[in-house]
C-alpha cells in the first residue's frame, strides 16, 4: 500500500542521486529512428520492483505470459523490498552504475531521473509506427494516469499498479444504525456521529484514518475548494483558507472521538477488520488485507469517496520507466514489456489478481470485468472515482513535505498545536525543502 511507509525517499537520497552526475546516461535523443527495427538475437533485461506476496506473484504470471510471446526478450524479475528499498538501492545502482533496464518509479522519483538524464523519454517509442501506441490504445488508457506520465509534454513512463482512496464500511452497523452510505462531508461526520459508541456488543470509533494523514491531505483540500500546490511554480499553496477548513473538519472528528488514526495498529484495515472503526479511508490496493483480516468476522463493501464543495480522488501508484544506461536491444525490450503489461487483458487480469484498477477505460465495459465485479462488488469503487482523479505533486521532496505536513497533522489531533499554526509550520518547512531540492 501506498502511504507514510511507502517511498519515503528523503532529501539525502534525493541530494546523492543529483550529485551522480557521473552516472547520468545518455537520454534519448527523441528521434524515432534512434529504435531498432526489431529484436535480432535474445537479449535479456533487469526489472527491478517492490511487489510482494500476491501482488509479485501475479507479476510473474504475467511476465510468464509475456515471455511465451516473445521468444528472444528474457525478463529478470528483481525484488528489492518495499518502495523505500527500491528507491535506496536504485540511488545506490545509479552511483555504481549498475543501474538495472527497467523499474517501478513514482512520479516524483521520475523528476529527479529526468532532472539527471536517468531515465528514457518514452515519446519516440510511443511515436512509433512499428512499436507504438495507436491513437486508440492512447485514447483507451486513463487520462490521468496518462498526464501524470508526461512531463514537458514529453512521455516517461507507462502506467502499471495504480490505486486511489475509497470508503470502506461496515454494512451490518450502518444497517443497525439505519444510516446510508455518506456521499459528502456532512453526511460522513454525521454518520461517524453515530456509528460511535456501542454498536452491536462492540465499544466502536465512527471513523478511521490512516496514520500517514498528511498523504491524504491534498484531497482533502482539494475537496474543500483549494489548491495543495503550484507544481510549475514549485510552491505549497495548501496553508489557506480552504486548507484551514479541510484540517478543522478533520481534527473535529478526532478531538471528539468520532474518528481515530491507525495508531499502533499500524494500518486501518486491522480495527475495521475486528469491527472496531466502523468506517475507513483508505487505499483501494488494501482490499485484499480486509479480504483476509474480515473474513468470518466483519460484513462490508466500499463506496467511491464522500465529496467536499467538489469531489476529488487521489489516484496513487508507481508507473514502469527504462534507464538511459540500457541498450537500444534492451530499451525496446523494455518498451514491448511496458506495452504489454498495460494492454488490456494483462491489466484486467492484474487487477483482478490485486486490487489495483486497471489503466485501461476499455476494461470497464468488458463482459469478463463486469461479471468480475458482480461477483466481487468491493472493487467497483475505485473505477467509479476516474472522473474526479488527479495525480499528485511531483516535485522532488514531495514526500518528505507529506512527512513534515503528518507530524504536523498529528500534532493538531492531539491538541498539541492549533490547525493555524500546524499549517502554518508545514508550509514554512515543506517549502524549504522544496526550495532546497531545485536548488540542486
């Protein structure tokens, strides 16, 4: 799952992978011509990633798959942990130039690849007569997931395990409590009004949020009719008017007892499993933690998020890139992989197999889809959100702002420092940081 424990790249990792100057390689020049025609003799590429259990086990299905069609490309799978190990060890390969073809990279981490000609553009593959997209594949993935690959106008990355934030509930309280399922604000606050308390024979908080709240915090200002930030001008824009009311809306519910963070539980999924919280916001990648953790236990389903003044879905998730160190062989293997691993039916059957959406709309209206979510309902909220998604800010130390902003945020709930002042402190120190990393 995405979150606080999810790349947290800190400025040190940030300032060592700037500092390769060294080890930047030789970008691609943009030019289509610069692809080889095919794949004339077997050659082999490094894909380095973060997934575990299930999630890298349907990895290598479809890697399997891949392979059975493509006779002379071997792909090297390569686990490296969690997201902050991939990213400390791509830093590390990136000074050794080690650096492997491909891998798993956020949007952020791709500013900073891109700011040291680390990584490829994309556009000429994705250009290409012979390899590329057609206008139809390019119109059938998702639009934001698609703008938050471009940068400059300029494509660098594909799009692969992709989430966003639902609303996960407890049917059988809200039944007990003859509540409907909150679609905004008021709703949501009134429905963790009075799903605390007792219900059923359980002592039950209303609402939860995960401990990584300042992760989440640029839907909520979003949704209150604000700005997070101004990515071009690189500023924080969230201490405002409509941030202040995004942070009281949510420290009112948790000063009151009506929500809670994961605390030492870690992640949400655990008192909403056990029926402890009896709603939760959180990832949609998670829904196979609540899969296992409720079963026999705890009857629910998820619900697109409830709105503010407008509705507003983070959507979250690494995309595919390929290092400029690669071979042209080895590039356009990579690029065939990249191909495949968001066409249509390998992107249904790995959302299907992990909770992410799939990155093609075409999916949506496919029978074998449909009746995926009839029977497996949970999953439809995610996709219902693509409408109101947007990607995240993508300057580098984006996560270490997110970091400061939920030590900040933490502070407010626990009635250590008033909303105006935690906003305040977040943006002066965020900024600093950003201010440090384009200085760089």
């Amino acid at each position: 799952m995405r979150k606080w424990i999810v790349a947290l790249v800190t400025a040190v990792l940030i300032l060592a992978l700037t500092a390769c100057s060294s080890s930047k390689g030789t970008s691609s020049s943009g030019k289509i011509s610069d692809i080889p025609d095919k794949i004339s003799k077997p050659v082999t590429i490094t894909f380095w990633h973060a997934m575990n259990g299930g999630q890298e086990k349907a990895l290598q299905q479809l890697v399997k798959e891949f392979q059975q069609t493509h006779k002379n490309i071997t792909v090297k799978l390569v686990n490296q942990g969690n997201y902050s190990d991939l990213s400390t060890k791509l830093t590390a390969a990136a000074k050794a130039h080690t650096l492997p073809v491909m891998a798993q990279a956020y949007e952020n981490w791709m500013s900073s690849y891109i700011k040291n000609n680390q990584i490829d553009d994309l556009t000429p593959y994705e250009n290409s007569t012979k390899h590329g997209w057609s206008a139809s594949d390019k119109n059938d993935i998702v639009k934001v997931f698609l703008d938050s690959n471009t940068f400059n106008g300029k494509l660098y990355g594909v799009p692969f395990n992709k989430s966003t934030e639902v609303l996960f509930y407890n049917t059988d309280y809200l039944k007990e409590k003859k509540l409907s399922v909150p679609q905004d604000w008021d709703q949501l606050k009134n429905a963790a009004t009075k799903l605390t308390g007792t219900t059923g024979k359980k002592k039950v908080v209303g609402l939860g949020f995960e401990n990584g709240i300042g992760f989440d915090y640029p839907a909520w200002v979003r949704q209150a009719g604000g700005q997070y930030a101004d990515e071009k001008a690189n500023k924080l824009l969230f201490n405002s008017a409509e941030g202040k009311d995004a942070l009281n809306f949510l420290t009112n519910m948790t000063k009151n007892g009506t929500a809670r963070l994961a605390g030492e539980d870690n992640y949400m999924s655990g008192p909403f499993s056990n029926g402890d919280v009896a709603m939760y916001i959180g990832s949609s990648a998670g829904m196979s933690f609540v899969q296992s953790g409720a079963k026999g236990k705890v009857n629910w389903a998820t619900a697109p998020l409830p709105k503010g003044k407008e509705a507003a879905t983070p959507f979250q998730g690494t995309n595919l890139v390929m290092f400029s160190s690669a071979t042209p062989d080895q590039k356009l293997a990579a690029w065939e992989l990249m191909k495949y691993l968001s066409d249509k039916k390998p992107t249904m059957e790995w959302a299907k197999a992990t909770g992410y959406v799939p990155v093609r709309k075409s999916v949506l209206d496919d029978a074998e889809w449909e009746s995926f979510i009839k029977e497996n309902p949970e999953y439809a909220a995610a996709e219902k959100q693509f409408d109101s998604g947007f990607f995240e800010f993508r300057s580098p130390g984006t996560e270490q702002v997110s970091n400061i902003l939920t030590k900040e945020m933490q502070a407010v709930f626990l009635n250590k420092e008033s909303v105006e002042k935690g906003l305040t402190s977040a943006a002066k120190q965020g900024q600093k940081v950003l201010d440090q990393e384009k200085d760089n």
